[in-house]
C-alpha cells in the first residue's frame, strides 16, 4: 500500500478547502493510506486579522524566521511515498506556519529522499514564496516534482481590494454591489482541483515513483506564469528584504517601536502597487518584442516542473484551473 503524507496550514479556510478537493480522490483510493497533518504555531495567526498584526508578521516572513511550532502527531521516522505541502503565500514568502515546518528537525527527516508535490493557494503572486520552499527543500533532500498554484478569481487589480479586506474584515465580498469579485480562488476552481488527485492516483497505481522521482502532473494546467508580474514580484520582493531588516533591527513582532515604521510603509507600499508595478508591467510589454526568448525561459523555469500545459486528450475530466 502507497502512503501520502499531506500537510498543510490554512489561516482562512480556503486552503482547506483546497486540499479536501485535490485529495478527494486519494481518500477515495483504496490502495492509498493518507495521511493528513495539520501544522499549527504555538501562537495562532488571527483571522480576521487586525491591521497592524497583519504588517507586523511581514519581517519575519519576508525572512524566514520561524515562530515556535506545537508538535507533530505523525512520528519523524515514518516513510512515505509521496508528500503533498500545502501553503499560503504570506508577503511573497511561505507562510510562517509552513516556514516552521520547514525548518523543523521534523521536516528534515519526514521529507528526505522523498518526493514532494507543492499546493499554492494565493493572491496571485506566488513565485518568490516557491523559490524559498524550493531552496530549503533541497537543503533538506526531498525531491520537489510537482507545484500547482491555483489564485484569486477577481484579477490582480480587484483583487488588490477585495484579498485585504478579507483578511483584515472576514467579509469575502463581492463588494461595491458587485463591482469588485469575492475574495479567493473560484469555486470551480476549487472543485477543479480534483483533477489531480485522480491522476496522482493513476500515477501510483502503475508504479511511476516506484524507480525513480518524476513529475507527474504536466499537462493539466498546473500553474499559469503571468509575465508582468515576474519583474513586478522580484522588485517588491527586494523591497519587502529592506523594509524588512529596518523593522526587525527595531524590535521582535509586536515591539511598539515597529508601529509607526509599520504606519509608514504601509503607505509606502501601497504607493509601490498603485505605481511601480503597473509602471514595471507596461514598461516589460513596452520591451516584450525585445526579450521573447528571455520571458519564454523565465516561464519556463517558474513553471518547473509541472508546466502550464493542459493537454485535453488526458482522460482526467475537468477543464485546466485557470
């Protein structure tokens, strides 16, 4: 029998939700065993979450510091066959629930030598957060052969508003009678995501780890690269590394000193969204003619290693997932 080990993290809800879909059909296997892990910090995070705690997880996250962890159910010595991470993206990093997995002596014996299928729930800005779960994967030796990134139905612009105003209210919206979607990724989306748990069970059942680790999700739409958004996620990014040394050097989470730095970029950064990234998207379609080969790699290497094809003669039903 195939054992799968998922785990996963979910502030809001929507991740859950996520991960009942995309395992669906592994329960539902009788040749599988798998096995859920719920992570949780010590301290939980809030949801609805208040403004300023909101901000003040930033440092931390942008840097990877891990808060303390309550401890695992599942022991470190089991071995399983395949493991499925499912995480949020927290200011173009992991979430810090998953940053403490991560770094967790834990985590380093669970996920050695073992192969490691990633699960994005998100806004839609995702690429820097899997290039820090990437890294410390491999400092860990698991091997990462899949990612599926499912983001927010409402758009980069509406879902500017309508993501914030969930997390900081509770209230998914639609908003402005309509005007802005509801927060989150699609329900159909969502149910969609079944798709993958059939092929992982096809996969397993006709022994595709069984000699060597390989993806085994390419060609159902896993991902989708947004080219605009590379420059714009790696120009906040080195933003988020200096606002986030400044605050860190002022105090732990929750020093009062923070709060008035918090107050200022906050402003700062909603400046940065209304006019530096739209700046830095039309100014990358302005030089697209010019840099096709270099946006067609730079796709190629974030959709690594699942890809964004979807090839619609695989008998595993529904549409791709955007």
């Amino acid at each position: 029998m195939k054992r799968i080990l998922v785990v996963h993290y979910s502030q809001t809800g929507q991740l859950s939700e996520v991960v009942r879909s995309f395992t669906q059909p592994l329960v539902a296997a009788p040749e599988l065993e798998v096995c859920f892990e719920p992570i949780a910090p010590v301290k939980p995070y809030p949801f609805p979450w208040p403004f300023f705690e909101f901000l003040d997880a930033f440092p931390e996250a942008v840097y990877e510091v891990p808060p303390p962890m309550r401890p695992l159910r599942v022991d470190a010595s089991e071995r399983f066959d395949l493991v499925i991470l499912a995480y949020q993206a927290w200011f173009l990093s992991p979430s810090l629930p998953m940053t403490g997995f991560l770094q967790s002596d834990h985590a380093a014996k669970l996920l050695r030598d073992t192969p490691v299928i990633t699960l994005i729930a998100c806004r839609n800005m995702w690429l820097m957060a899997q290039e820090k779960v990437k890294r410390r994967l491999r400092e860990i030796g698991a091997t990462l052969i899949d990612n599926v990134a499912l983001v927010d139905a409402a758009g980069g612009a509406f879902s500017f508003i309508a993501t914030p105003t969930w997390l900081l209210t509770g209230n998914k919206g639609p908003y402005l009678g309509g005007v802005v979607p509801a927060a989150g990724v699609a329900p159909e989306q969502i149910a969609a995501a079944a798709r993958f748990g059939r092929r992982i069970v096809q996969a397993l059942g006709a022994g595709e780890l069984d000699t060597a680790p390989r993806s085994l999700l390419t060609g159902l739409g896993a991902v989708r690269i947004n080219e605009k958004l590379i420059s714009g996620e790696r120009i906040a990014h080195r933003s988020f590394l200096v606002w986030g040394r400044l605050l860190r050097a002022l105090g732990p989470a929750g020093a009062p000193r923070r709060r008035p730095v918090l107050a200022l970029y906050s402003a700062f950064l909603v400046m940065m969204i209304l006019t530096v990234v739209p700046l830095g998207a039309l100014l990358k379609q302005m030089i697209l003619p010019f840099t096709r080969e270099q946006v067609r790699r730079q796709k190629e290497y974030y959709a690594w290693p699942s890809g964004e094809q979807y090839a619609a003669e695989l008998p595993l039903e529904p549409g791709p997932a955007s």
